[in-house]
C-alpha cells in the first residue's frame, strides 16, 4: 500500500486529522479523525492559560500541570492514531498542521489574548513533539495563507485543490466543514 500523509486543523484542545494516500495527482482519502489534545475530564485543560472568560490563568505551577496533561494527552492520541486500523497497514511520509496563526505570546499586550496566543503554541507544539517522536515529518501553514501554499507546492490552480478537496466529503461522508477542508489540504501538501 503507498504511503499516506496526515493533515491537522489545530484548534484548541483538539485537532480535526485527515489522512490521504497517494499517488500526489490523484490522492484517495483514507479517514478523518478528532485528535484530543486536552483530557475532556479535565475542563481546564482545553484553555490552560484562560483562568476563566476573559481572564488569563496567573498560577503557573497550574498552568505547568495542565500543560504536562495536554502533553500526555497528545503523545497518547497520536499513538492511537498511528496505529488506527485505516493507517497501521502502512508507513506515515509526514504531516502538515494548519494552525490560525503563529504569533509570540510575549509579543502580544493584552493579556487575555496573551493567553489565546499560548494556547494556539501550545497545542500545535504538541502536537508536532508526538509526531516526531513518532519520526513523523511536519510542517505548519497559517490558515489565511494556505491555499497560496497549496496551489504552489501541488503545482495546480487553488480553484482545482479546492474541487478535489471538497469531493473528498463523499468517501470521508459529513460533515465536511472548513477545519476538515483545511486539514485535507496539508494532507496533500505532506503527500508531496
């Protein structure tokens, strides 16, 4: 079976994946899967730097706990995920994350969107940590200029990637949202 590729839309406190196999003119979706990156029985770990709406978390040996679960939640999903049943069959050429933006929090004044800003690191650093120990390749793409990136690295008019993508919702079935469009387009940049 040819190598697949995964693509990630990182959000916070999990990611929507999707996995395309090859050949690159021609790629066949395999799955789509939500990848937990935070416990779900621990509410806070989905916005470990937000103390609550509005306010961002001051204790930082809170913050440093929470982070080490959002790690341990990552490393264990991506486990999971290479190991699916749909992907175990074959061998992962690497992965694309898109993510909203790649900002650093300490530039960033307020302190509440200090806090989002974190969060956005946090969750794609983690989740690029598990897949290279996993010795999986990775790259990140902003969402704002991903269909630049894709037209450029598939060689094709973004009208002709977002065709294809979109035609990927009748075998992955619904719902078919623009995080799981995005995360089917780093899929097929990582697939080239």
């Amino acid at each position: 079976m040819a190598a697949y590729a995964l693509g990630f839309r990182v959000k916070s406190g999990h990611a929507i994946a999707v996995a395309l196999r090859g050949p690159v003119q021609s790629p066949v979706p395999l799955a789509r899967v939500s990848v937990a990156l935070s416990d779900p029985s621990i509410q806070a770990t989905k916005q470990p730097y937000h103390a609550g709406f509005g306010t961002a978390r001051e204790d930082r040996t809170e913050v440093a706990r929470l982070v080490a679960i959002v790690e341990r939640c990552a490393r264990h999903s991506i486990a999971a995920l290479l190991t699916d049943d749909r992907l175990a069959s074959s061998s992962c050429r690497g992965a694309a994350l898109v993510v909203g933006s790649v900002i650093d929090p300490e530039q960033v004044g307020n302190p509440h969107i200090r806090a989002h800003a974190h969060e956005g690191r946090l969750f794609r650093t983690v989740l690029e940590d598990a897949l290279r120990a996993n010795h999986v390749r990775c790259s990140v793409f902003v969402e704002k200029a991903l269909a630049g990136e894709a037209a450029k690295h598939l060689k094709r008019p973004a009208a002709d990637v977002k065709r294809v993508v979109g035609g990927f919702a009748r075998a992955l079935g619904g719902p078919w949202r623009i995080e799981e469009k995005a995360a089917a387009t780093a899929a097929w940049i990582a697939l080239g």
